[in-house]
C-alpha cells in the first residue's frame, strides 16, 4: 500500500473536516459550510466517509479527498501536506536520500547563520547610538515599534567587517558566510560586508524561514536605493514574496493578495491593518511567485506606483518582441508575460495604479478607506493597456488607432479564454470606433508554433493488484499521457464529439494524480519549453518521484498502436463516467438530506434547491448514457484491456 493510500486508509476524513468545519451527520453523509466561500445561509458543504471525499455544491462547487481538503485549507503544497498527514497517521515517510539529506542539512545551517544576523541587525537598530538616527527615521515614517517588532526591521552597522566578525566569532565557517550572501569579494582578495549602514528587512520564505535580507539605503545619496541578497541556495529572488510568510492567512481570508512595489509599502500596508499586502523583490512578477501566491487566492491585484515610470515600463513591455519575452525586459511590469501567466495559472490578475506621487504606505496613513476605494478600481490587464494607450493618443487620428491596435491586439490573443477574449476585441474596436472586422487587418502574422518533441516511450501498464481499479485506471491515462503530453489534445476531441467537457483534474480521484493531470495540462498551455521539459521542471519533489514511477509502470508496447489510443480513450471515457457516478449519489444524498424535517431553512429555499440538484442529475445522467453508449462501440473492438472490466 502507498503511503498516500495508508494515510486515507488510517485518518478519518469526517474527523479531519470537524476540526475546522461544524458538520452534521445528513442520511449517509455530514453537511456543514463551506470554509472555501463565504456562506451562512445554506450549508453546501458535505463529506461522504465512505468514499472519504468532500464536495462544495455551493459557489466552489469543487471537491477532493483528504489531502486536498489540507492543502486548500492551510495553503500548504502537497509535500507539506504528505508530511503532516503522515504524522498525524502515524505513518514514517520514506527516508530522503544521504545527498539530499546532506543538502537539507547546509541550507539549515545557512539558515541559523541569517537568523544570527537578524540578531545582531535588531541589536544594532534597538540598543546603540548609531541605531537611535534609524529609529527616528522610521518613526517619522509613521512606522511603529510593534511594526519594527513583527518585521524584525534592523540596522547593519556601518563597518566594513563588523557582520562578519560577528558571524565568524559565532563559529559559522568562513563558506558559509559567503554562501549566505552576507559578505562580497575584494579583488585583492579577501571580503567585506556586503550590508553597510543600511536598514535591514529579513526576508523570510512563504513558511516564515530566513533566506535572505533586503537593505534600504540610509544616506541620501547612497545608491543602489534597494540592496537585495545575491543568489544564494536559499535566496532566489524569482520566487520569494515579501511579506507572504506574515500575509498568508490574510490574502486566504479575505480572498486577495495585493502585490505592492515596495517593502516599506508592505510594511505600512500591514500597520494599517491590510495585511493581505506583499511585494517582489523589485523585478518582474515571475509565474512561480503567480503560482505560489495562487496558493492562496487566485485573485491577484498588482499596485503600480502612477509614476511616469510605471506607465512607460507597461509600454515597454508590449513593444518587446514576442521572441524576447523570456528576457528580464523591464523591472517591474509585463503586460504579455502577466496575460501568458494568468491564463496558464487560470488566476485573476488586475491592475492599479496609485494616485500621483503617492505610495501605499502614504495613502493608507492619509485615508485606510481610500485604499480600499483604490483597490475596488482595479481593473483586467487588457483593459488597463488598453485605458493607458488611450490616455496617450488622440483616438480621432487614424495612425494612432492602428498603432494601438498593433500593441493590444497580441496582448488580447494571448488571453486564455475564449469569450474574454472575444469581448475585449468588440471592446477594442468600440473604443478605436472602427468595425471589428476591420481589426483583423492589424494583426500581426499569425505565428507558428515551433516542432515538439516527438512521442516517447511505449507501453502498457501492469496494474499492481494492490491499487484499487480507479487508482490503476488513472495510472494508465497518467503513464501514457506523461510520456506524450500532446495525446490529451486527441483525448480532448474525442470528448468535444460527444458533447462532453473536456478531460479535467476533477475526473481524477486522488489528489497526487490531479496535481500531475494539471502539470499535464499546463504543459500544454505554453509554448517555452518541450511539455516533457516543463512538467518535469514543475513538480515539487515528492510528485515527480511519484510522476517517474507511474511513468515507469510502462512495459512494452507499441505507443503509436491505434489500439493503445482507443483504450486510452476509452479510459479517459471511463474515468468520466465513475466521476459522474459520484456526483449522481452524492446529490442523491444531498437530495435526501433536503428531505428531512428538521432543516432549519425556508422551504422556498429548500424547493429551489431541490430543483436544480434535480436538473443536475439529469444532466449528469444524460452525459453518462452518452458515456455508455460509446464505450459499448469501443469495447468490441478492445482486447487486451485490462481496464475495461474494472470499472
Ligand atoms: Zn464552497
């Protein structure tokens, strides 16, 4: 049995959901509300113990199995979450490799090294003569002395040894000072501190460990402004978040994350009570910081300070070509990268600007009510490109429209969703005052999408008799699909001829397997890197361990045998009809639990929704008799399945 099958095997998943979900027991299942959207009324929220699953049918209307309820619900990834089911279970994980054991251990002494540092900053800021100026700037920035508490905000002494003196004398090795990033390289040999008299933000990672420090300039004329951390095994600048580590739960409660420009833009943020405020470390927002923030909320508000700068950097942005788009093109804002990543993560991104000449900080220390007024203002990116350009042209000049059409048009191809994208080119045209047919003359060659690599691998999997027949069914549409991302596309047509939505992470059971069906999925949405190349680059380490040996439970066989993609259809097919199976009895159940007569809720409400689970379950049984009556066509001309009778 896996590890992962133990854990549901041991834990209870009523008794895990209690712990944060009032729940009460209705026929074969337990109701409560929904802890994922706001709701008092009608308890949407069920848990079937049987299957050990939970669905919302309210506003989520999504569900899973234990370890996904744990992953939404503390925002944790998934090898947080295997570790801490694990214990609760009882149940030893795999112990890591010696290597990585080894590396775990260096980036932990690292960590203890920062932390010491932290220490002395702290000391320096609070308790010496030098740090008494630093602290009278921040009170004149209205920073106060429980806000210097909670950002652990520091003072680097200015001295070109004094840090690492101290760190020395503390015993850690002289490497290891360097490969923290504390101390920079003479060219005569030799090192110094790298942070001198500078105030000092500790940045921590999304689980609150230290890796690395941010440094603002003390004397006017000190350049840079902003001194970060270099790379090092534990800083890397394209993926932490300030703030995230204190933000978390609040960007999860209130459904929002606001990314801000600056540090002291968080800090002030977080002081005036909006503790759902982070911000990068002063580059581009990356799509692993997208995805981790998404974690959290998919509703994502990046605040851009109105300066000339911020505006011309959006500009910027659009004029690179498409071929250079993977180059740090402009520091702070990329209208196309952002589009690509929100599409790719099916995030929601919208923009802000700040009132002229005003920070964050300021606005909120002037008027908390105004920043909720600014956010409340946010708009898509296509339509905030597309206000900013307009702001800039005289939209009556001819020229000036086709030079707008030119830059927005690509961004709005580059919008995921089809009826989005449709909308924004009536919208466009409407603004432009020309027809939409006449758009079309605007856009740039249609470009092409470079070769892929070509299918790899072959097989047929050999159903350990321990897995369960779903578990084998979904380990044999993962195996094959791993191996050649670029068959879902044909899986996808087979279910459109059906009328059937296409494949989705839902019509997988577990957990694992719905994280690798969407690095499936996501590998197809873009076109960077081989779908092989990008899934592998995309799995946290348990996953991909996981993810190797499903691939490698292929043996021989012919991949580009037509029998093997029927079967693989045919699967897929299958997969659909057991997930539609469960949404039929867990409205059912639903259905009952309406029934009864002590729901509290008024009985208009309870008819109503009494009529549209029933217009569900019709639905959903139409789609399964379609289900039916094309695996009854494919089954004839199956053989060697031995799937086909599992399920
Ligand atoms: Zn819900």
């Amino acid at each position: 049995m896996s590890v992962i099958d133990e854990i549901k095997d041991r834990l209870d998943v009523v008794e895990i959901i209690s712990e944060s979900v009032k729940l009460r027991k209705a026929g074969k299942s337990y109701s409560g509300f929904c802890p994922f959207h706001s709701n008092t009324r009608t308890p949407a929220f069920a848990v079937f113990p049987d299957s050990g699953t939970w669905r919302c049918f309210g506003a989520c209307n999504e569900g899973g199995d234990i370890l996904s309820f744990v992953m939404k619900k503390e925002g944790w990834d998934f090898p947080e979450t295997l570790a801490h089911l694990a214990e609760r279970a009882g149940i030893e994980l795999e112990p890591q490799s010696t290597e990585q054991e080894a590396a775990d251990q260096a980036q932990e002494r690292l960590r203890e090294l920062l932390e010491s540092a932290v220490t002395l900053f702290r000391h320096h800021l609070l308790q010496t003569e030098a740090g008494k100026s630093v602290r009278d700037y921040l009170q004149q920035r209205g920073i106060t002395d429980a806000t210097i508490e909670v950002f652990e905000l520091g003072y680097a002494p200015d001295s070109w040894d004094a840090t690492l003196n101290h760190l020395l004398e503390r015993g850690y090795p002289m490497e290891d000072v360097q490969e923290a990033g504390m101390v920079s390289e003479r060219e005569s040999g030799g090192f110094y501190d790298r942070f001198r008299h500078r105030l000092m933000f500790p940045i921590r990672d999304v689980r609150g460990r230290m890796a690395g420090f941010g440094a603002r300039v003390l004397d006017p004329e000190g350049v840079p402004k902003y001194l970060n951390s270099p790379q090092t095994p534990l800083f890397d600048k394209g993926r932490l978040l300030y703030g995230l580590d204190k933000a978390r739960q609040a960007i999860r409660r209130e459904d929002q994350a606001v990314i801000v420009e600056g540090y002291m833009d968080v800090i002030g943020l977080h002081q005036a009570g909006f503790a759902n405020a982070i911000s990068s470390m002063g580059t581009a927002l990356t799509e692993a910081q997208l995805r981790q923030l998404k974690r959290f909320s998919r509703r994502i508000v990046l605040a851009l300070d109105a300066d000339a700068a911020g505006v011309q950097a959006t500009m910027r942005g659009l004029d690179v070509a498409r071929d250079a788009l993977d180059r740090e093109a402009d520091p702070v804002f990329n209208a196309r990268g952002l589009v690509r990543h929100e599409g790719r993560l099916d995030a929601d991104l919208r923009i802000v600007t700040l009132p002229d000449g005003l920070d964050p900080d300021e606005v909120v220390a002037q008027d908390p009510e105004a920043w909720k007024r600014i956010l409340g203002g946010a708009q898509t990116i296509v339509d905030y490109v597309l206000e900013v350009l307009a702001a800039e042209h005289d939209l009556e000049d001819p020229k000036a429209k086709s030079a707008i059409a030119r830059q927005v048009l690509p961004l709005i191809d580059d919008v995921a969703n089809p009826i989005e994208r449709e909308t924004y080119r009536q919208k466009l045209a409407r603004r432009l005052k020309v027809d939409e047919r006449a758009l079309s003359e605007w856009r740039p060659q249609a470009e092409r999408r470079t070769g892929r690599q070509p299918a790899e691998g072959t097989g047929a999997v050999e159903a350990p008799a321990r897995l369960s027949a779903t578990a084998a069914l979904e380990g044999f549409c993962l195996a094959i699909l791993l191996g050649d991302p670029e068959l879902l596309y044909r899986i996808d047509r087979s279910f459109q001829s059906l009328a059937l939505e296409r494949p989705r992470e839902r019509d997988f059971e577990s957990t694992e397997h719905q994280i690798l069906f969407a690095a499936l999925r996501a590998s197809l949405a873009q076109d960077e890197t081989e779908p092989i190349a990008h899934w592998q680059s995309n799995l946290d380490e348990a996953l991909l361990q996981m993810a190797h040996e499903i691939k490698a439970g292929l043996s021989e066989l012919d991949m580009g045998s037509p029998k093997l993609m029927e079967e693989l259809i045919a699967n897929f097919l299958r997969l659909r009809k057991h997930r539609l199976e469960n949404e039929l009895t867990h409205i059912r159940f639903q259905l009952e639990a309406l029934q009864e007569k002590d729901d509290i809720r008024p009985e208009e409400e309870r008819t109503e929704r009494m009529w549209g689970l029933t217009r569900e379950v019709q639905s959903l049984a139409d789609q399964r008799e379609r289900l039916d009556r094309a695996l009854t066509r494919s089954s004839g001309r199956l053989s060697s399945s031995e799937f086909a009778r599992e399920l």
